[in-house]
C-alpha cells in the first residue's frame, strides 16, 4: 500500500459547525476542562455543558483530541494544531477535485481572484525563503 492511499484510510470525518466552534476553544485555551470549554461556547450558543461533554467525547473518538485525567475532570488538548489539520483538509481538496496537482489548486485560486496581490506577494517571498533554506 502506497503512502498516499495509508494517508486516505486516516481521513477523518469532518467538523461540524459546532464541533468547529469546540475545536477552537481548545486550540486557544489548551489543555481545558470540560467547563472551560462549555464557559467559551456558551458565549454564542445556548448549550449545556453535558452537550459539550458529549461533543468533547465524540471529538476524542473521531480522533480530533486527547484527554488525560486530572482527578476526576477529564482535561483535553487537540491531537494536532489547527494549522495540521488545515494543511490535511487542503490536501484532501487537492487529491480530490485538482488530481493530486497543488499547482493546479494554487492557479485555480489566482485565476478566481481568491488570492489578492499582496498574499501572492507575500507567498513568493515565502517560498523563495524556504528554497533558500531559510525558515
């Protein structure tokens, strides 16, 4: 089995607006307890902390976090930054609709006008920087 179709298997459902919403509490106030998180998504939403308790789990077995206990709380953390999980979503947008070709996907965007010239600009540089060997 190639490395690209093991990656496939490890594909993960995608978030819901609301598992969103939990994902980024986490990512801004890791590790967190239940209540933390409950205390974040309840500014937005009217939502009790067992839902969020439930969300938290089915998050966990999807594979988005990890919890370790303290006590009797559960604290969690995310299994991987928001920036990992972004790069594997793009990937999967890439592999699916622009046949594997990231040049394809990044043509798309300029052609669409979805990157202003200042980003293009600023994605140059970066590039250039790391052909460069610089970070």
């Amino acid at each position: 089995m190639t490395k690209r179709a093991t990656a496939a298997l490890n594909v993960r459902s995608p978030l819901t607006d609301l598992e969103n919403e939990v994902m980024q509490a986490v990512w801004g106030a890791a590790p967190c307890t239940v209540e933390a998180v409950h205390q974040v998504v309840a500014r937005k939403r009217n939502i009790k902390e067992t839902s969020v308790r439930t969300l938290l789990r089915r998050l966990e077995q999807k594979g988005y976090l990890r919890h370790e206990e303290d006590g009797r709380a559960y604290v969690y953390r995310a299994a991987e930054p928001a920036s990992s999980l972004a790069a594997h979503a793009v990937r999967q947008i890439i592999d699916r609709f622009c046949r594997g070709s990231v040049e394809e996907l990044v043509s798309g965007m300029v052609d669409a006008k979805v990157l202003s010239k200042g980003e293009m600009d600023r994605l140059e540089e970066f590039v250039r920087t790391r052909k460069q060997g610089g970070k």
